[in-house]
C-alpha cells in the first residue's frame, strides 16, 4: 500500500446521500483502503444521523465533517475530481478512466490535498457540483449498465488509488506452499510410487504405464518440500500394507 | 474491457449469504462488469426469495442456480479460488493479492471454466469451503481492518478482472500442460486418496492428517484432467490390493 500520509491528503466528499447504510459502506470501505478524511454536503439529514449513531460506527464516520455546499466542501483541495456514470450526455470536463485517473490522482496526492466527489444514489452529481471540478472519472462498466452502487463506486475506486502495480513478491508466493521439492526429493517419491505400483500389480496390467511416464508425471506436479514428504509417507504406509 | 465470452466463463459462487440486500448488490455489480453467472450455496432461504423478488431484480438474480454444497457448485469448474480476509491463522493454500490474482484468472478464462468463491458476511469461508479451493486471493486492505462489507468485495474483484488488462509478469508460471482437471475429477480423486489412506492405516497412525489437509493437498498439485484420470488409476489398483 502505498504510504499513509499520501492517503491522508484525500478528502471524500459524498454529495447529497440518502441512505444511511450507503454512508455507512462508504465509510467501511475509506478504513479499509486507509482513508479517514470523509465529508459530506448536505447529506439527507435523519440519514446522517442514523449513520453516524450506528453500532460500531467507525472512526471514519464519528470524524466525518458535514458542509452546506459543494464549494465548502473543496475550499482547501487543490484538485477536485468528481465521479460519474456518463452517459452520452454532454459533459464540459474530459472524463478519464478510473484506471489512469488513478495514476494522476496518485501523483498529485504526493503533494497536495485532493477531493474526489460522489453524487446521489438517484442522479449521482448534477451540472452544479460537476462544475467545481477539475475533471471527471467513471469507473469502466459495461455501456449497458453504468450506474455502479454508491458503496461499491467508492470501494473500487480507493481500492484503485491503494492499489500496488508491482508483482507481489517471492515471499507472499510462497507463504503457503513453503519451498518447492529439490529434485532428490522427488527421485525419492518416484521411486516409492513405481515400488507402490509394482506391489499393487498396476504395472502389469495398465500396458501404457512406464517409469519415464511415472517419473513425469511426478515432476509435473509442481510440489512443495512439504507436500512431497507427506506423499512419500502415505505411499509408504500404502506399500507397507500392500505386502503379504 | 475484455471480451466477453472470457468473462461468460466465470462462476460467481455465494456461500450462506444471509443478506438479502447482499446478494442484489452483488448480482448489480455482476452486471455492472458483465459477468452473468451466480450461484449460490445454502443462502439463508428468505434471503434469497426476498431477493429474487426484488422489484427489478436483475437477469443475473433471476437466472441464479442454487446448490447443497460447495462441491456441487464448482463440480463443472477447472479452477476454485476462494476470497479470504486472512489474518495471521494458518492456511493451507498459497494466498494471492487481488492484482496478481485476477492476471492468472483471467489468462484461465480465456479457455476454462472458473469458480470464484465467496463466504458469508459474519465468518466468510470456512475451512471446508477453502479445502475445495486451488488457492486463495486477498484484497489487499489495511493490516488493521481487513474485513470487507460482500457486496463490495465481490465489486472490487470483478472490477480487477474487467479492468484494463497488463502483461503477465514472468513470476505467474503456466500451470501444468493439458486440460486442467474439473473440480468433480479432483473430488473423485481426493475421495479415493481418503480411502486408501484410511484402508493402509495411514490416517490412524498420522495424527496430522484430515480430510481438509489431504483434500487441499490434491488441490495443490495443479493436476491435468488427463494426470488425475492417472492417479485415479493408480490408487484404485493400490485400494484393491490393500483390500484383504
């Protein structure tokens, strides 16, 4: 994740809520991905109030700031982004992908304080808060059904700006599957499978089967040291079994 | 975004989901991304009535198919990846971050059949959910609050895998040649493995062993279809030997 005091130069700004529970996701969402800062302009008021009184009702919201106006809202931004579904309606601003916006928004949080708006669950930002800002992002949907959920809008958009463009590394790959089998290890297990098929007359009646083709079929399995070892214990207990 | 018959192949699997307003956000964001097939597994039952009959209840709700287990709800599918929120516990499979996660689903859809797998809202995945899972993915939150709201968790993966596509890094391996073997074929295999094991004394005398622990194992060998079909074999002959 990119580092904290980046994200701490954004400033979410929900425009005109209705539903508490959408406050509520916005605001579990902001705690997941690490941004605190949220406001919100004239929030349908009962709705606010049930939000912020919510059992568990996170940092986020207990600190959330309440404006009369968009302007109020972004005084102190110096890039303002809103969010929209854009149709084929006409719009003054470019609009950008998210994936890209992402990139420029990311940059200039280096620096500076940013505010990213979202509208209404109903019309999402009309012509008047879209004109306080800078440029426009949507979220790449499908041209058949672009209006995304308020909670989710937000949630995809955070995960975007915190979102790592580095390969994870050597270290996250391996954590379950722990350190792969040395080839000694596999010979091992090889040749405890062949033993194994031997015993059980499995050689001797299935024409098609041959060392080599054992032997690569083990090597195909991309096993983990671990793994290998409790494979060659339960084919010994097998064999063991297996004898008169 | 990608085309779409890739996208024609991925199962979104719900696993007792309780929220009937869960499950509409999730079928909303399914179309937002042009993914169409849900299925849900043991949904708390007035949940999801209450759902499907939701005024404009979408065409993904509509045609969700429901199923008794896990197992059946991925039977047809080539690849299970769970979700998890993972804290510090064990887990037996490799857990991937989201971002390199959906590059390998992605590549897989472009031939196979894929499940993704979600668990319910209080306890997510359990672990007999996650021992039918190739692996795992992660949405890469904050350390300190890593549990996220269903609805926009499955919004956030969806997002990931329609978005705009990146090269492969050379860290992905290809998996292993041939079709890959089908959920039921793994199952089928995992059972007999069970069987042997227990007819041998194996699972007597190995404490550590469980189901769970030789049913993720099998998961993890990245089996072919052509492989399993081997193995299968193989160990019929042993159980038939061991078989006084």
């Amino acid at each position: 994740l990119v580092k904290h005091d980046q994200f701490d130069r954004l400033r979410v700004v929900l425009v005109r809520t209705r539903n508490p529970l959408n406050i509520g996701a916005v605001a579990r969402a902001m705690s997941n991905f690490g941004f605190f800062h949220l406001r919100v302009v004239n929030p349908y008021e009962a709705a606010f109030r049930e939000a912020r009184s919510a059992v568990g009702a996170s940092e986020v919201l207990a600190s959330a700031q309440e404006y009369k106006s968009v302007a109020e809202a972004v005084a102190d931004c110096t890039l303002v982004v809103g969010t929209t579904a854009v149709g084929r309606r006409e719009l003054q601003q470019p609009v950008k992908r998210l994936e890209s916006a992402a990139q420029l928004i990311r940059k200039r949080l280096a620096s500076s304080r940013i505010a990213l708006l979202f509208g209404s669950e109903k019309i999402g930002l009309k012509n008047e808060d879209l004109s306080h800002c800078h440029w426009l992002l949507r979220i790449p949907t499908r041209e058949e059904h672009r209006s995304v959920n308020l909670g989710q809008a937000v949630a995809i958009c955070l995960y975007e700006l915190a979102r790592e463009h580095k390969p994870m590394g050597k270290a996250e790959k391996l954590q379950a599957a722990g350190e792969p089998a040395r080839a000694d290890e596999l010979e091992r297990l090889s040749t405890m499978l062949l033993n194994a098929l031997a015993t059980s007359g499995y050689l001797k009646t299935c024409s098609d089967a041959s060392e080599e083709k054992v032997r690569c079929l083990v090597r195909r399995l991309n096993l983990a040291a671990a793994d290998a070892e409790t494979l060659l214990g339960m084919l010994r207990q097998m064999l063991w079994k297996m004898k008169p």
